[in-house]
C-alpha cells in the first residue's frame, strides 16, 4: 500500500523528469492536487504538453517505459479525450498514476482543477455542465430497459441498468445544487434530504420486489428533477413512466437460456 510521503516522492520525480524532457513543454496538476484537495487516498494526475512537432504515441511510449522501469508499474490503460491519450498506470502499491500527452494546440486548463507548473497553456472556455436534459433522457430510456429486464426475470440487468438511471438521477441532482456531476464527485456534499432520497433508491437484494420498490423510488426521483428542469417535460414523462413502474410489478418470467 503506497504512504503520502511515497506519492509526493513519485509526483515530484515526475514533474521534475517533465522539465528534464526537451519533448514536453508545459506541465500541470490536475484533479484534487491542483487545488490542494488531496487525502491519504488520492492518485496522481499529471498533464503533459508535447512539443508541436511531434507525435503523442512515441513520448508516451517513453513514459511508459519509465513508469514500468521506474516506478514498477503492473498494467495500464488508454482513454482518449478528444485529442489527448490519457495513459493510466496501476503501480504494485495500489498508487494510480494517469498522465494525459495533449498536442501544443490543445493543451488548456478545461475547469478550476488545473494548476500549470510550468510552460504556457493555450486560451480555452470552461467545458460546459452535462445537459440536464439529455440526462432526462438516459434517465427514461433506462427506465425502458428496466422494465423488459424485470419482465423476463433478468435480475442482474435490471440491477445494472438500475445502477445506470440512479446516475442519471444523483447527476441531476448535483447540477441543481451546483456541485460536480461527474462520477459522483459532488453526491457527498448534497444536504441530507437529498441523500436520503437517493439512499431508498438503492437495490439492496434481487428479489422482484426489492428490485421493483427500487425502480418505483428511482423514477420518482427522476420526475422531481425533471419538474426542477421544465414542469411540461416532466408533465409529459409522468404518464408513461409511471406505466413503466406498474408494468413490471408483474410475476417475472422463467431467465430465457
């Protein structure tokens, strides 16, 4: 298990080998660290400029080189953004360590969790909020896939895909409050009424009729915050989910082989 005291060891080397390297020309903290936010559990979040000249790919092979030699790194993977690869390591002392490789052009601070330790940035607006509307929407095509999951005795699916609307729901619900949408970073700061709501909407067994009280309490949720949003929206929802939620109150079916 990695200490504090051996993730600021690891960060510092990094930041400090990102100013050794000719091929990177600004760096930055971003996540919790950028703002001081850090706790025993934090991971490491290092954006790196590359020189506008070269390719991605081949510097962050020379950085994954490094991570395994280095830092004894076990396994990794990509997820791009846009035109950033985020390559992100898991080290044998359970320490995450994500370095995203930005072409020059796009390398910009996107929120207030971004601190430059070196170089310039480019000019960028702030990334806008999800769409509160969209979310509605994941929300009642969840609730779809719900209801026919119940219907054929698909307890598992129907737990994941209820798993999915109470997302759509604790973002909603974060947006309204001002808090971060994301991967529920901002759930823990929603005042108590609200978390209480959201806990009665957790599934706490497969049976129909726990997993049928949790759909009723999650799509009731998903109709306050859509009246927050635009009463004739929810107005017009209202109808077909609540049909949704009746529906699949019926005898599930045998699982289909």
């Amino acid at each position: 298990m990695f200490t504090v005291a051996h993730r600021v060891r690891i960060r510092d080397g990094l930041v400090r080998a990102a100013r050794e390297d000719e091929r990177i020309t600004a760096a930055a903290f971003v996540g919790s660290a950028a703002i001081n936010r850090e706790d025993r559990w934090s991971d490491i979040d290092l954006a790196l400029r590359i020189r506008p000249d070269l390719e991605l790919e081949p510097v962050a092979r020379h950085w994954t080189e490094r991570m395994y030699a280095d830092h004894d790194a076990v396994h990794h993977l990509d997820v791009w953004a846009g035109p950033a690869l985020y390559r992100v390591f898991l080290l044998s002392n359970t320490l995450q360590v994500d370095l995203s490789f930005w072409p020059s052009r796009a390398f910009a601070a996107s929120g207030p969790m971004f601190r430059l330790l070196f170089g310039e940035t480019n000019d960028a607006p702030m990334s806008p909020p999800p769409s509160t509307e969209a979310l509605v929407g994941m929300g009642w095509l969840y609730a779809l896939h719900i209801r026919s999951s119940l219907a054929r005795g698909r307890r598992w699916q129907a737990v994941h895909m209820l798993d999915r609307l109470r997302d759509q729901v604790v973002a909603l619900t974060c947006l309204r409050f001002g808090l971060p949408a994301h991967q529920g970073r901002g759930v823990d700061d929603l005042p108590p009424e609200e978390t209480d709501l959201l806990a009665d909407a957790l599934v706490a067994s497969l049976e129909p009729t726990d997993l049928h009280r949790a759909f009723a309490s999650t799509t009731r949720l998903l109709l306050k915050e859509a009246r927050h949003i635009d009463t004739g929206l929810a107005f017009r929802l209202a109808s077909p989910i609540e049909e949704l939620v009746r529906s699949s109150d019926s005898s599930p079916q045998r699982p289909r082989s």
